[in-house]
C-alpha cells in the first residue's frame, strides 16, 4: 500500500512546481508596473462644474470709479478711468501721456459679466484690450485673449477704485416704472413738436406690468416683461384708431417698441436698445407727472 501511495503522488508534483511557477512569472511581469488607477482617470475626464458660491458679482461692491496709468507701448503710458455701474454701463476715459497734442477721449458703453461672475468685458471696444478683472477695490486689466497678465509688470495693469468723496455722484430720481418718460429721440433723429400732433410719452406701470402712453396722435398701451439682465420686451400692443395729420412718427414709434429687448437708465434718461446697437430711442424722465 505505501509504494502505490508513493506512484500516485509522483506525477502531481511536477503539476504543483508548474502552477507555482506560472503565478510567480504573473506577479514577476508586474513589478515595476503602476496598477491603472480608474478613479483618478475618470476625474480628470469630468469637467469642473461652475461655482455656484460668491463671486466678484454678487459679492462685492465693485460699482464705482477706478484709476490708473497703463503700459503704453510707444508712449510714457495710458492714463486709465473707468466707471462701471449698476445699470451695466460703463464709461472709458484714456489718455495717452507723453504724446503731442493727445487729448482725452471717451467712450460709453454697456458691459457683461462671464459665467463665472470674476470678470466683465466692456462691449464697443474690439481693438484694444477690454477685459477686465473685479477684485476687492480694484480693477485689473486682461490681455487680448482675456487670460491674467503674470510676471514682474502684473501690478502695473492694475486700477485702483476711487474712494467716493473724490467721485462726482448724481443719485437717479427715476426708476425705469412709474415715471413719465417723454420721448427726445429716436432712431438717433431728435424729436420736436413739430413732428406730432401732441407729445409722445410712455408710462410703465410697475403692479401690472402695463404700458401706456401716447404715440403722437393715438392712445395706446400694452404689456412687458422684464429681468435682472435689463433686459425688456413689450407686447400685445394696441392703440385708438383717431386719424391726424402727421401719422408717420407714431406709426414708426409703435414699431420701434415692439422691437426693443433691452434698456438702460443713465442721468434722468432712458435707452432702449436692440441687440446692443445704437439707442432705437430716447427718452427723458419727467418728475412729477
């Protein structure tokens, strides 16, 4: 009985020594080899969602006046003001210093903020640089492609928000609802008496979001929308049918409000605009009718 016992195991260990080696050679070919992380592959694939959280946009007092001088490439530098408010308009003010006969000039405009709410991009200006950072009482000028400017001369793209003593301030006493808006202009044409049979007006009622006015010659009303973006839209217009002799303004005035999508209120007076063109018309707030 122990010499077939000893027949039988013989031919099993050549099959154990073998089944020892093939793990040994597995484990050997992975010495030296980084084990495939798939958690660290899958997040660097995902994109960073946006920051829900505080930004310079809603979490800063950025409106207001900022000041500084600005590297210049041909000149001793560029004299730099910017006024940003509420209403997203901004007005640009440069200078080129150390250049003969260079006078100041500037520039009005709205501006947008990015998605992430950091920065605004001043609209108008597409040959110049016209991004700009919103830090903690700074503003800080980007570079063509809106990315930061890095190095040694970083600190001189800055502008400095200007304490409000210094800053010439006009309070608005209008508000885009509930006041008189009397037409001045439209279509970048002044408007006179001449041009109506009575004067053209529009008043926005801000509980029910109503519209109502006269358009040179006929009542008429309607409804709007707005949003936090100044963005406006005027619809279901109608007006009484009364003929008069001159028609041509208030036909044009009807069709011009149904077209706007957007506004601006800036020293007593109201922009409507499209697209962000040129004003489609103007108009000047009334106190007190």
């Amino acid at each position: 009985m122990k010499k077939i016992s000893l027949l039988l195991l013989v031919p099993v260990m050549p099959l154990i020594f073998l089944s020892c080696n093939n793990e040994t050679k597995t484990a050997d070919t992975n010495i030296g080899q980084s084990i495939p992380d798939s958690t660290a592959k899958k997040d660097s694939t995902v994109p960073t969602p946006p920051s829900i959280g505080d930004n310079s946009a809603n979490s800063l007092d950025w409106p207001g006046t900022y000041k500084g001088t600005l590297p210049c490439a041909d000149c001793e530098g560029i004299e730099t003001t910017i006024t940003i408010g509420i209403d997203s308009v901004y007005t640009l003010t440069t200078k080129y210093l150390g250049k003969k006969n260079s006078a100041e000039v500037a520039k009005t405009g709205t501006f947008t903020w990015n998605k992430e709410g950091g920065a605004i991009r001043l609209d108008g200006i597409t040959n110049a640089p016209n991004q700009y950072q919103v830090a903690e009482n700074m503003l800080v000028q980007l570079d063509m492609q809106g990315k930061k400017i890095t190095g040694d001369i970083a600190a001189l793209y800055q502008l400095i928000k200007q304490p409000m003593a210094e800053v010439a301030v006009r309070v608005e006493a209008v508000s885009l609802t509930d006041t008189y808006w009397k037409l001045t202009q439209m279509m970048g044409k002044a408007i006179t008496g001449d041009e109506s049979s009575k004067e053209v007006f529009m008043k926005i009622n801000g509980k029910e979001n109503r519209v109502n006015g006269n358009a040179g010659c006929n009542n008429f009303f309607g409804t709007y929308e707005i949003n936090n973006n100044y963005r406006i839209r005027f619809s279901k217009m109608g007006s009484t049918m009364m003929a008069c002799p001159k028609m041509t303004l208030e036909r044009d005035f009807l069709q011009l409000l149904e077209k706007a999508d957007s506004y601006i209120i800036k020293d007593y007076k109201l922009q409507l605009i499209r697209a962000r063109m040129a004003p489609l018309a103007v108009f000047e707030g009334v106190p007190g009718k």
